[in-house]
C-alpha cells in the first residue's frame, strides 16, 4: 500500500501499440473539457522531444514536469504507448498515485497483426503488453487499488456503455455527444500519422477488418510474439471494467 499524496488532475491512458487508444483520446479530444496531450512520454523517447501543450520537452523528466505544470492550470487527459520502456515514469512514485493512471487492451493477436503490418520489423518488447503490465502493477503499488482497464473489444461492441463506465470509474462526466467526432487526420497525429490513418478515417467507435489473428498463428516468429504477451493481456483482461 503506497501512500497518496495530493491528487492532480491528470487522466492518463497506457496502452500497447495498436489498442485503439487513439480512437479514444479522440473522444477526450471532442468533449472538449480537457488539455489533450497525445503519447508525450514515446514520442520524447522516439524523436528526442515533444511538445506538451505549450511546452517542449527532451526527456522523461521534461515531460512529467510539463504535465504537473499544465495540470495546475487545468486537467489533462494524455495517452501513451507502450513500444518503448519509461523508467524515469515508474521511478516517480508521486506522478505514479498522484494521476489517475487507466489502461485500454486488446486481444494481442490482433494487435500484433495490426502493428506488424505498419512495422515489418517488430521486435517482441514493443508489442508492449509486457511493459504496460509493469506500469499497471506500478501504479497498482503506488495507490494500493487496482486501475481502471478497459478492454477495446468492449469499446467497440458496446462504446455508450463502455465510455459510461469508464467516465463513471474515474469520476468524470458521461457526455454521449463525445461518442461522435468528424473524420480527418489531427494536426497533433502529423509526426507518426501512418499510426493513426485509421482512426483518421473514422467518425466513432468502429470495427475495422479483421482477420489478423489466424495470420499471426500461421508465423512461427509471432505466434511466439502472441504466448510471450498473452498472459500480460489475460491478467488485465481479468480486472477490465465490465460494461
């Protein structure tokens, strides 16, 4: 049981690649009740530094002062991607209870699928579920309660009562109108945009194709990918909300 220091108003989503989180922080991004801050902690990692609102940051460090900075002036609402590993993030234990840390998964077969066909050269950390397990145990530590995880799968079946129960387990607001938004490709998506055509085409919560599963069964290299996470993934799956 960690201690619990002063909360801030930071709603943060984790997420491997290829969970559909983008797809969500564009219905934080319609309600319009929140800074919206899109995968600051990877993309520092990735391009060395990162805009957070009106800040520029060049390291971990960097970006969670920034989110405390914006967080003082009004809430925040970031998600982030598990391809790289944060240390500097699971070292701050105060960040890790102070925020409101939520999880988004998804069946990692079809994640992999997903995330394999825009990166042929996918090596087995980060495909991430590993590494998000670790930040949901983390915070798990810090706060002495499990997270609220949600499962994609639900937020595409059933995304009114998926999004109301998740708003309802974090203590914000419901607002349907959210649950629609006009299709295009956002300026904060530019510098990673093949990651988000997608949802770029996209004006809710919809399934796109599938079929990527029986794929990754059939390769050798990512079935192994698949058994490594797979356990990852059940542990949250287990404790996801149930709308």
């Amino acid at each position: 049981m960690g201690h619990n220091p002063e909360r801030i108003p930071v709603l943060a989503m984790w997420s491997a690649p290829r969970c559909r989180s983008t797809a969500f922080a564009r219905m934080m991004t319609e309600r319009g009740d929140r800074v919206v801050v899109h995968e600051p902690f990877s993309q520092v990692v990735d391009f060395g530094e990162v805009e957070v609102a009106d800040r520029v940051a060049h390291s971990e460090q960097d970006v969670l002062a920034a989110l405390r900075a914006i967080a003082a002036q009004q809430p925040v609402f970031f998600k982030d991607t598990t391809d790289f590993h944060y240390p500097a993030l699971l070292a701050d234990e105060a960040f890790l209870s102070a925020a409101t840390h939520t999880f988004i998964i998804r069946d990692p077969a079809e994640a992999i699928a997903s995330h394999h066909a825009l990166n042929p050269v996918l090596g087995r950390d980060e495909i991430g579920f590993a590494r998000l397990y670790e930040i949901f145990t983390a915070v798990e530590a810090a706060t002495g309660t499990a997270p609220v995880v949600i499962d994609s799968d639900d937020l595409l079946d059933r995304p009114a009562e998926t999004v109301r129960a998740y708003c309802s387990a974090v203590g914000i607001p419901f607002l349907p109108e959210a649950l629609s938004w006009q299709p295009g490709m956002r300026s904060e998506w530019q510098s990673t945009s093949k990651w988000h055509k997608s949802t770029s085409e996209t004006a809710g919560f919809t399934r796109g194709r599938s079929g990527g599963a029986e794929a990754v069964a059939a390769d050798p290299v990512l079935r192994a990918y698949r058994d490594y996470h797979q356990p990852y993934y059940e542990k949250l799956r287990a404790v996801a909300l149930q709308p």
